[in-house]
C-alpha cells in the first residue's frame, strides 16, 4: 500500500534506487592488491640506500617496511603512487656493513597486501668519510647537512652518516636542501673554461642540470633561491675594467662585483641588477682595491622579502635590499652606506657577514664573521624601514669563543631554536631558545661554508626555513 502523502515520483526514485541496490549487492567486493617479481637492490651512489621494486595490481600506492637484523621496530619510506612501484620504492637512512629484511606494502580497495622479506645487506662507507662525534641532549627533530671534502653529508644527531653523496670535483663551498626536495651544490665543471652552473641531486642520487647565470656571468658558489615556479635567484660574479686611479688603484684594474639574476624555469631572465649600477667602489676600504684584480662587493647570500631580494655582501660589511618590481635600493644596513639608527650596538654592527635570512616579520637573522675580532656570533636584528630603525634583539656566541672569519651560515629553527655553522672556526651548533648551545659537532670539522637542519631524506627541503 502507497505510503500516505508521498508523490508518485519519489515512490518511483525509491523504486529505482532499490533496483540499483540490489544489483550492488551481487557485485564481489575488490579484490585485494596482488604483487609479483618483487626485488630490492642497493643504490648506484651511496650504501645506505636502497630501491625495492615490485609489479602490483589493484592498488593505488605502495610503501616498504624495513627492519635491521635484531631490531624489534620497522622503518617505514612514504608511501608513492603503485604506478611507481616498477620504478622503485626508495629505502634511505640504512646503517652500513648491516643486514635488513624489507617488505613491499601495497594498499588498494580491496584492503592491503604485503609480500615476502627481501634480504639486503649494505656495504661500508667510503674509507674517506668522517667520524663525526655530537653532543646534547635536546636537538631538534631531524638531520643536519653540509659540504665535507668531495662529498654532501647528512648526519643524524647521534652523528652517524645517513646519506651521502660524492661529487667528482666536489660540491663547492654549498650543499643544500631545496623546497622541491633535491639538493643543490655548485661544484667546478667538469671540463676546465667551462662556465660553472648549479646542478639538484634527487634523494636517490641522480645529478640533474639546474641553472647557471646568463650574459656570460660565472654564478657564484654560496647561495640560490628557487621559486615554487621552479624560477632561480642566482648571484652572479661580473667583471669589468675600470679605472681606479683616482681612487687610489690601477687605470685598467678588473673589478669583480656581484649581479643579481632571476632565472625563469624556461631560461628567461626575468631580472637583472648590478652593484656597479648602485654602490660605489669608495665602499671598499682603499687598501682592498689597488690590485691588478679588485674583489668589491663579494655577494654571498641572498633571500627573499616580500617584493623585494636581500643581498649580502661580505667585502661592504652590508646588506642591502632590492625592489624587484623596480630594481632599485630601498635600504642598506650595516656599511659606509647604512640607511638605519642602529639601537643596541655600539661602533659597527658586523663585518664580513654570511647567511643573512629576513622573516615575514622583519627580523633579520645572520652571522657576524668578525664584528667583534676573535668573538664570531650569530645575531638577530629587528628592522623598521619605515622608521629607519635597526635594532638587535638577540646575539650568541661560544665559550670559549671562536672566530670564524670566512664563511658561516644561520637557519631559524621552531621553538626559537638556531642552527649555525662557523665557518673557518670549524663548528657547527644548535643553540637553544635560552642562546646557549643545546647541541653541537664535537671537535672542528673544518671549514664548514653551510649546515642546515632537514626534516626528511626524502624530501630535504620541505617543511623548514633555509
């Protein structure tokens, strides 16, 4: 009997709909993902990775689980697409000289489906590799990177090496992570006359191209910024030939300042702007400019600020940034040419700066190589353009301390936590939210251009500040 005061319409869309529940119901449930010719081999570059592939069927993605002989507890790799199961399923992190059984996940709508233990056993580090030695308590979460000899190392907080890769002429002065999860280094070509460029290491260890600078320009080794539009800020070295003589050097002197280019994805620059159309020779302290050749500005880090790249150079004691829409100077700090009233300093602010990094905040965090001789020290200022304001909020130090008077990076950590290296001083250390070191490499590693914190093998660059 019809249901009171219900349309024969929707009688006749219940009727249908059960019609079609109905017919669901007989249809078999998925089935459950199939794996076949599962393998696991070692990766071509580096011992402590490895690459399991697998053919599967009826799943959307697959993840491999791996456990070192007599350990209770399973690793686990992200998960990747199934379709790139044949490919590989990357396995990172793994101890040398050590045995493993692995085990390929797939998951699919039928439910999930595992295959057999995989032996694996890695072979030993290079011989040439450091023994790193860490200590604290209270690290960040993660691993750490830099540049050690011909190779890029990441170490773990206990210190052991967990990836590592070795570049035929080394990686340069940089190794660093990336936000599209590559590596960068810009290490010397291969071939001598060549124009250097900068190359990414996936985390498997294939070498892609990256970018070099254009109009002939020799990028410059110590830092880039790459663009969620795969566009590249690149420092550039220029030289041209000018006559210093009425500045106390040689009529034919080869001045070497530093270029700014924005390099699109396609090859296009986007941007182009020169010291030599902004700052003056008369910046660099006379007994550093009456040579055949002239190192004036030395750009060593750059970073981005809203409408605006920040530029570091090292030779003027300065930082100073840029307007990218319309490619002048806004400010300066620090230098003959500062634009702020400096608050919480006395004399000048720093000297021979490296790794200068702006927040959305405006608070400028770098590293002080010789602001105070024999003291190198990390140092945060708080910038009020508008006011002309400079003031430093914060600056950490060692005791006993260490000059690092070449090279030396900073990277801001969650927690107000700070990553720094010292450069030539040899040291690499995570100070606390208190400013005093929570952990560090113990001894010196020598000269230590870059360290920088990663949260994963895998994707390096994701998920931190540089």
């Amino acid at each position: 009997m019809p249901r009171p005061g219900v349309p024969d319409r929707l009688r006749t869309g219940w009727a249908v709909a059960a019609l079609l529940a109905g017919a669901c119901a007989t249809e078999p449930p998925p089935a459950p993902p199939q794996m076949s010719g599962a393998t696991v081999a070692p990766l071509p570059s580096n011992v402590l990775g490895a690459v399991a592939r697998v053919t599967v069927t009826g799943a959307d993605s697959v993840r491999a689980r791996f456990r070192r002989e007599g350990e209770a507890v399973d690793e686990v790799t992200p998960a990747v697409p199934a379709v790139a199961a044949t490919e590989g399923i990357l396995l990172l992190g793994l101890h040398s000289e050590a045995a493993y059984a692995v085990r390929v996940e797939a998951f699919g709508p039928g439910g999930r489906a595992e295959g057999a233990a995989l032996p694996r056993v890695t072979g030993a580090l290079p011989a040439v590799l450091p023994v790193i030695r860490t200590v604290g308590t209270d690290p960040s979460p993660g691993y750490v990177a830099f540049a050690s000899g011909m190779y890029g190392l990441v170490i773990d907080n206990g210190g052991r090496i967990v990836w590592y890769h070795r570049f035929p002429n080394g990686p340069g002065l940089n190794f660093m992570p990336l936000p599209n999860g590559r590596w960068a280094a810009r290490p010397a070509p291969a071939v001598s006359g060549q124009a250097p460029r900068w190359v990414q290491v996936d985390p498997d260890g294939r070498v892609l191209d990256a970018v070099g600078c254009a109009d002939g320009f020799i990028a410059r080794p110590h830092d880039l910024v790459r663009e969620a539009d795969g566009s590249w800020w690149l420092l550039c070295d220029e030289v041209r030939t000018l006559d210093l003589s009425p500045h106390g050097g040689r009529p034919d002197a080869r001045v070497t300042g530093t270029a700014i280019q924005h390099i699109g994805a396609d090859g296009t620059v986007r941007f182009r702007g020169s010291a030599f159309d902004h700052l003056d020779i008369t910046e660099l302290p006379a007994a550093q400019r009456n040579g055949e050749t002239v190192n004036w500005t030395h750009g060593n880090a750059l970073t981005r600020d809203g409408g605006g790249i920040l530029v570091s150079f090292r030779n003027l004691d300065q930082v100073v940034r840029i307007d990218t829409g319309t490619g002048q100077v806004t400010w300066r700090l620090g230098g003959t040419g500062n634009s702020f009233m400096i608050e919480g300093v006395e004399g000048r602010p720093f000297a021979g700066q490296h790794g200068v990094r702006i927040d959305a905040a405006g608070r400028l965090l770098l590293f002080d190589n010789v602001g105070k001789a024999g003291d190198s020290r990390v140092e945060r200022y708080v910038l009020d353009p508008a006011r002309g304001v400079a003031r430093l909020e914060a600056s950490w130090g060692l005791a006993p301390s260490v000059e690092g008077t070449l090279a030396g990076s900073v990277q801001e950590l969650p927690g107000g936590r700070v990553l720094a290296a010292f450069g030539s001083g040899g040291r690499v250390v995570e100070f606390g939210p208190d400013g005093q070191p929570a952990w560090w490499i113990e001894g010196s590693l020598g000269f230590v251009f870059r360290a920088q914190r990663v949260l994963s093998l895998y994707a390096p660059g994701v998920g931190l500040a540089r």
